[in-house]
C-alpha cells in the first residue's frame, strides 16, 4: 500500500510518496519553506503543490506540530494562533482530493521509528523525544501510541521543558553542549520519575549532532539517537503510515 506523506514544520514543508510497508520513500522528497505568516490557508497551498509535484490524489497523511484530534487543530504553541480550531484534515482534503489524516508532528515521526527505526521490535514503554524548534514526544507501550503527550510542556524550574531545552533555545541563548545536555539530562530523569521508560529515542534537529552531546547527557534509561537514513524522513513516513491505519489502529511491532 502507498500514500503520500506531508511533514509541516516551521521553516520547510517536506513530502513523499510512501511504500507503507516498508516504510520506503517512492520518490525524492519535495521540499518548499514554509511560508510566513503561516496561515492556514497558506500551507494548505503548499500542501496543494506538493501533492501537485508528485501527481498524486491517493491517501495523504500530514503532520502538524500540534495537538490533533479527529483532524482539528487544539494548540498553537509555535504555530499562528489562528490555527486552533480549524479542521486541518477537511482544509487538507480540500486542496489535495484524496482522504486526508493529519496527526502530531512527533506521534508520526514516533510511528516511523518504532516500525522502521531505532525502536523496531522494542516492547514496553518507549518515549521519542524530538529537539527542534519545540520539543514533541510520542509515547508507545508495547509498540502502541499514545497520542499527543506534549511532554515538552512539563514544567520544570517554573518554565515549560521546551522553553529551557529545545534546540532552538540552545542556539538562541548560545548554551554550551555540556549545559544544554545537563538541562536534557534533568528532564530524562523526570520523566524517569513519572514513566519508568524502557528506551528513550531522541529525534529532530539535534539528532545529527550526536556526537556533541551524548557525551554529557546522563540516564539510567538506555537512550538512543534516531538513526540518520531516518532523520529527514521520519515524519513524512509516519504521517503516510497514519494515512492507511488511522490513529490508535496501526499495527503493534
Ligand atoms: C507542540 C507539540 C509539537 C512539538 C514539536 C510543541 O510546542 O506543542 O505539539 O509536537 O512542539 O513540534
């Protein structure tokens, strides 16, 4: 089975063709910025010219870096405001033809990862972290999702994590690896307190840099980086994947 995977970040909308099975690109992925404002209308646009670019009007699953249920958009951290509320997955469907799904930006990249990535065959809990311009997380218990956990809203020192240990903010305030690793390292162990995970994944920009930090960053938990033919594609894959098996019914590894 086939279906097109749409990423939506903040600076790059990225899709594919996606074997579902395999969990292999069809095609070279197209990537067009993101435009700003990032209005919805906007990206729906642009979700239109990718699917365009690869002639497709088949299933399409489309990440967004929000909360998403039954395809309504229910936050906005790092995204326009005006998308809460709105039907991402009609607004979707209305540009590209097809059945639309649109999920959670890390549940997908989550979804990818434990079929085809660093969490293939691992049972128990597993929590994919993704560092970027927020942090996402995906939660599997025995290869099933729990969707939209938002652990990169967990307070820590008064502050939302993401605030404190996103990717983004270690640029923006020019952090250390040694400091960002240590802030990394103290939301591990929260959330060791409340998850008693079996595997920690680390996804999203930070990923390709692995070897500036993993020095530094300490867990009793086994932690792994996601591996680097995913990187750019976890999301796309799993929104595909999520196309064809809708939420909560995708099959457990
Ligand atoms: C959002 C999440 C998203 C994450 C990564 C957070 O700010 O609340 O829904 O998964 O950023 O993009």
């Amino acid at each position: 089975m086939n279906a097109l995977g749409i990423d939506i970040g903040g600076t790059g909308i990225k899709g594919a063709p996606v074997n579902v099975e395999t969990g292999e690109l069809l095609a070279e992925r197209f990537r067009i910025p993101t435009p700003q404002p990032a209005l919805p209308n906007a990206v729906a646009d642009v979700v239109e010219q990718i699917a365009r670019h690869f002639n497709y009007s088949g299933p399409a699953g489309i990440t967004f870096p929000a909360i998403i249920k039954k395809g309504v958009v229910y936050s906005a951290t790092n995204v326009d405001k005006s998308w809460i509320g709105t039907d991402a997955a009609e607004l979707f469907r209305s540009h590209v033809g097809g059945p639309v799904t649109v999920v959670n930006d890390a549940d997908a990249a989550g979804i990818a990862e434990m079929h085809f990535g660093a969490g293939r065959g691992r049972r128990g809990v597993v929590i994919l972290l993704t560092f970027g311009t927020g942090i996402g997380s995906a939660i599997f218990h025995d290869g099933k999702l729990l969707p939209n956990s938002e652990l990169g809203h967990i307070q820590i020192r008064g502050k939302d994590v993401e605030k404190r240990a996103s990717e983004k903010v270690r640029e923006d305030k020019g952090l250390s690896w040694k400091k960002w690793a240590g802030r990394v390292s103290d939301y591990l162990a929260y959330l060791e307190k409340l998850f008693s995970p079996d595997l920690f994944i680390i996804g999203g920009g930070v990923s390709n840099k692995s070897e500036k930090f993993l020095p530094f960053l300490t867990a009793r938990t086994e932690v792994i980086v996601e591996p680097a033919q995913m990187r750019n594609e976890a999301g796309i894959i799993g929104a595909a994947c999520l196309a064809i098996h809708p939420e909560g019914s995708m099959p457990t590894v």
